[in-house]
C-alpha cells in the first residue's frame, strides 16, 4: 500500500513543481483579479497556492491511473476466508 502511495505522490509532486514554475513564469501573481476584484495576496501565497492545487490535479491524475492499473485478480478477488462467506456466494468454496 505504502508502495502505490507513492506510485501518486512522488510523479504528482514533480509535475506540480513544474506546473508551477511554468505558469508562474507566465502570470504574475499581483495582477490576479476575482470576480472584478483584485486579490490581495502575497506572491509567496499565491505561489504556494497554486503548488498546492497543481499538486492536487496530479494527484488525482496518478490515482485515477493507478486504480485502472489493478490487475484481474485485485480487482475479482474476496477478502473474507471461504468459511466466512455469506450463504449463495458463487466463491463459498473457492481459493483465493
């Protein structure tokens, strides 16, 4: 599990700094305006904002890829022990 956490992060977190750095390259952050009213925010705090949001667009990109990355198996399999199964469950019996 700790190895899939990962799998998320780490990608997530490289393109966030990069997505960062490019847009913040491009747009400054004291000329930002919402809804007709310019923001009064730091650059620092727009800066670590936008990383923050940049990082959760790639989370969300890396999960999504490692969800419809399971195999057959992980995705078919039963987690309680045969005995344990309720009554009708086509896998009463089986392995795994």
């Amino acid at each position: 599990m700790a190895q899939r956490i990962m799998w998320v992060l780490w990608p997530a977190f490289l393109v966030a700094a990069a997505a960062t750095g490019v847009f913040f390259s491009l747009f400054d952050p004291q000329e930002f305006w919402l809804f007709g009213e310019h923001l009064e925010i730091s650059r620092l705090g727009a800066y670590t904002i936008g990383f923050f949001g940049f990082w959760g667009v790639g989370i969300s990109s890396s999960s999504l890829s490692v969800f419809l990355a399971r195999s057959p198996w992980e995705v078919n399999r039963c987690t309680l022990e045969a005995a344990a199964r309720p009554e009708g469950c086509p896998k009463q019996g089986a392995c795994g």
